[in-house]
C-alpha cells in the first residue's frame, strides 16, 4: 500500500477549542479541514470497541464505538486514509470482523504496540495493510518483517536515528509532529506520512515547499 508522499494523517481528529480527541466531533473537524487520514484509538472495554487512548478504569459507557466511527465514515462519504490502532492485546478479532461487515471502501492499515494483534489479523487476512507501532526499532521488527506480518513500522520521530535499525525496506509513518520546526524539515524529506495534531500547520508547510 503506497500513500501520496507526505499525506497528512489527523491524530486522533482534531480535539482543540474543547473538542475532545478521538469523540465524532473531533473527527469531523478533521474531514471538514481536509485532512488527508484519520488516526484513531481502538480498545474493547466492557466487550465493546470504543474510541480511547488510555487503558484506564475510567467509564466508557457514554463514549463513541468504532461501529460508531464507521457510520461516521460513510455517512460523511468520507474517501481518505484510515490508520486505525488497537489499544492492548484484546478485542484484535471483533475489530476485523466491525470492520469487514461496515464495507468501507477507505484505503486502511491496522497497528498496534504488541504483537499479538498483529499476528492475529495476519492470520485473519493475508492481505490487509499492517503497521508496527513504536517508539523506536527493535528486534522484534525484524521478526515482524521477515514472518510478512507488517508491511510498515510506525515511529516516533524522537528516534528518528534509530530508523537504521528497523527493516531497511519497510516504509515508515513519523508521530506525532507538531513542532513547526519539524514540520518544515519533514516537508522538504522523502517522508509517507505525518501524522499530527495540527493539520492547519501540516498543510501550509506542505504548500510551502
């Protein structure tokens, strides 16, 4: 799967000005600004998928679902990129099945921190886009690599040295970049993808290159 070069992907929607991250509102925002992909948090609390970050006792009964965020995709007819990451080891399989039965046509990749998703959704699909998400490389990335369990690995910018020690061959997506500063140096690299949480900055620095 190849993006335009130096697609701009929503982290999390756009949650600014009280519009909280990862809710419909927020990502709304983010399809009405343009942005090129949409990057979301997935976890199963309470056996329901729902949009949240973090893995917490906190009540998630009144939060949206990722059934919710599919409606939302396809009543806004919504065409751009889907970066959708499960949060823990659980809930890798309802997800794949949420997400087969809403039918959206969006180009997509799953990731996640652990391997147990991954592995799982290998064995679900053979040929559905796979990223690795990390702060940095490690072995594992290889082994990832090498079994054709990922296609991609997703890194932290902050370790953007590191990059050496992942796969050579395996493209990668940089999170999350808000500095301008980096923005801009980003902009003038052979970069895929950023993924940020300011679109409005992403988008001019782009057009200023």
């Amino acid at each position: 799967m190849h993006l335009p070069k130096k697609t701009i992907i929503a982290h999390r929607g756009v949650h600014d000005r009280g519009t909280k991250e990862n809710s419909l509102a927020a990502f709304q925002r983010a399809i009405d600004m343009d942005a090129e992909g949409l990057e979301l948090d997935v976890q199963l609390a309470n056996q329901r998928l729902v949009l949240k970050h973090d893995i917490n006792a906190e009540e998630t009964k009144n939060l949206p679902t990722f059934k919710d965020f599919l409606a939302l995709i396809k009543a806004s007819h919504y065409d751009g990129f889907l970066l959708i990451e499960l949060k823990g080891r659980d809930g890798a399989k309802e997800l794949y099945k949420q997400l087969q039965a809403a039918g959206v046509s969006n180009q997509l990749m799953l990731q996640s921190f652990w391997e147990q998703p991954l592995r799982e959704w290998r064995a679900l699909d053979k040929r559905i886009p796979i990223g690795y998400l990390r702060h940095y490389p490690n072995r594992l990335c290889w082994r990832l690599a090498k079994d054709k369990i990922i296609q991609q690995v997703n890194l932290d910018y902050r370790y953007a040295p590191l990059r050496l020690l992942s796969p050579w061959w395996l493209p990668t997506y940089w999170w999350t970049i808000n500095r301008p500063s980096v923005t801009g140096l980003l902009m003038h690299l052979n970069v895929s993808a950023i993924i940020t949480d300011d679109i409005k900055q992403a988008l001019k620095y782009r057009k200023r290159k």
